[in-house]
C-alpha cells in the first residue's frame, strides 16, 4: 500500500470496515477513493477500489431478485417547481435543506453523509417549493441518474463554500455538468445558448458568508468571478439572509401566482395557481381546467396593471398577484 496516503483515507477505510450495508460500503469506498493522491503509487489501489465498488454494486443489485426497482432518484414533482441542491462535499446542502423545509436530512461533518436524494417542501408565501438535497459532486464517481434528475429540474442551485476554494468548487461542479451536457439558461438573446436542450436556470449560493468581513470577501469573489449565473451569499449557520435567498429563488424560477375568482363569488387568495412571468389570460385558463382555453371569451382582471375589474381579453399579459375572472 502506498505510503503517502492522508489520514481522510484510513478514516473512510474505518468507515468502510465498519459499515454494515452494500450502501454503505459503497460510499465508503467512493470517500477513500477522492481522497487518494494521483500518481503512478496509488493507480493500482485506485484500481482495486473500483472493483471492489463495481462488486458490490453487483451484488446489490442480484439482492434485488429480478424485482423491478423503483430507483431513488426518481422523486414525484410536487409544489410550484422543483429546484436541485448540487455541491461539493461538506458545502451545506443537507444543511440547508433542512432550514428551508421540514424533511430532515443526515447532516454531519464528514463528507459523502447524503448518498441519495432526499426532497423537502419550502414555503414561500403561500405556495410550497421542491428542494432536493443530493449527494456530493466528486470527480471519481456519480451516479449517472443524478444527472437525470437535474434535467426534471426547474432550477439548479450551487452551493459552495465561502471560506474554503469556492472558485473551484464552482469550476468544478460547472465542468460536471458540462460533460453531461447540461448548461446554464442565459438571459434571452444569448443564441448560442438558446440552442442548447439541457438549458436549466442556475443560481450560485455561496454559503459562510458570516458577517461583515465576509461581506467583503463575497464582493472580491463575485468582483473576480467570470460569470453572468445570478449569485446570492448566504450563512446557514448564522441563519443571515436566508429570506433573501427564498425570494431569489423565487426570482430566478420566473414564476408568478395568479388567484381565481368564480363570477359573482370572492377569489380564492389561499391556492394560487403558479404560471411563468408572461403568461397572457388563455394560459391562465388552461391551467385552471383544459376546457377553458376553448370557451373562454373575456376575462375581468384585478391587480397592479389594471383598473379593478378591469375586462381584458385571451391575450392580456398577467402580473403576479393578478385576480382573474374567466368568462365563458
């Protein structure tokens, strides 16, 4: 065995001896193998690694008996859109999971802790948001049905850390992204872009922004930082600008709540229905039953843009908050 191995290894190698679950076993694994230094020393350890990896997800999966499977990563979307929590080991993404939601994620300080998703529901306002905690991105091994479940998602937020290498952690989990071809939605006119299948809104959170002095480093990052991905700085642990965060989430999925009022009866302002910023009435009407989008004629409209009770026609752009009387 090589002799320059870091004390991460033997400590994951403690992990491994002692886990009882094929799971278990496997993370392990995959956790000494990130922290295996790369030379021409370590490629036959790396190598027994992966057999050993590749062996035990053989037989995990032979335990199964033949019986299809439901696999983990397939979550049912729930909510007014689904964002997915990405990072590296140890950022703070069950962490942050289980602030913004009521699920209740394994936390702890040892990387490799979340080794599949867990979903959460957050509140904003009076609409619930999907938050999916996942395990960590590293270069070794990721299970290739992370990636399939990023391309169900609304939005993709990348947490890293502050006060340990964000700029690579973010290079980072952009390459891996990268080589599975999925990519960034830029602000329209951006062609080459648009062009792109796998296009998803991001938003970079950069977590262990403490206090002031942190302020000050998260100005030099984003001062420094080639990017147009929206960032927002946040403290878990500090619990410092954590409704900012929900707005900006909010913000970034480009929704808008929109409240129906039967005719001659009060609007129902406690289940809005969620639509996209520039949805026009006859997308609204389609969402509150399909039959609508033929029979509509006329709509009346209450909200910012428009006088009380205002009658607009199928193609009245709405605004978010707008009450809206369909006429059939």
């Amino acid at each position: 065995m090589p002799t320059n191995l870091p004390p991460e290894y033997f400590a994951a190698d403690k992990k491994f001896r002692e886990a009882e679950s094929a799971s278990a076993k496997i993370s392990a694994l995959e956790e000494m193998m990130s922290t295996i230094p790369k030379h021409k020393g370590t490629d036959k350890l790396r190598a027994d690694l992966r057999r050993k990896i590749s062996k035990l997800k053989s037989v995990k999966q032979k335990k199964k008996g033949g019986v299809k499977h439901e696999s983990e990563y397939h979550i049912e979307k729930e909510g007014a859109g689904r964002v997915v929590i990405i990072g590296l080991p140890n950022v703070g993404k069950s962490s942050l999971v289980a602030q913004l939601t009521h699920a209740e994620p394994k936390i702890s300080e040892s990387p490799f802790t979340t080794w599949q998703p867990m979903p959460g529901m957050m509140p904003i306002d009076d609409i619930q948001i999907q938050l999916v905690d996942t395990p960590p991105l590293n270069k070794v091994h990721i299970e290739p049905e992370l990636f399939d479940l990023l391309r169900t998602s609304d939005l993709i937020l990348i947490l890293v850390d502050l006060q340990a290498t964000p700029f690579q952690q973010l290079e980072d989990s952009l390459d891996m992204l990268r080589e599975h071809k999925i990519y960034p939605k830029q602000k329209k006119g951006n062609s080459e872009n648009e062009q792109k299948i796998n296009s998803i809104p991001f938003l970079v959170v950069v977590n262990k922004d403490d206090d002031d002095k942190c302020d000050e480093d998260f100005k030099v990052f984003t001062e420094l930082l080639e990017t147009d991905l929206p960032l927002i700085p946040i403290s878990i642990e500090k619990e410092r600008k954590i409704e900012k965060l929900k707005s900006k989430i909010f913000e970034v999925l480009e929704i808008m709540r929109i409240y129906s009022k039967p005719p001659g009866k009060e609007a129902d302002l406690t289940k809005p229905f969620v639509v996209k910023i520039g949805s026009n009435v006859e997308e609204f009407a389609s969402k509150v039953h399909h039959d609508f989008y033929q029979k509509l004629k006329t709509a009346r409209v209450w909200g910012s843009s428009v006088f009380d009770g205002q009658l607009v026609g199928r193609d009245h752009i709405l605004h978010d908050k707008d009450v809206v009387e369909l006429h059939l």
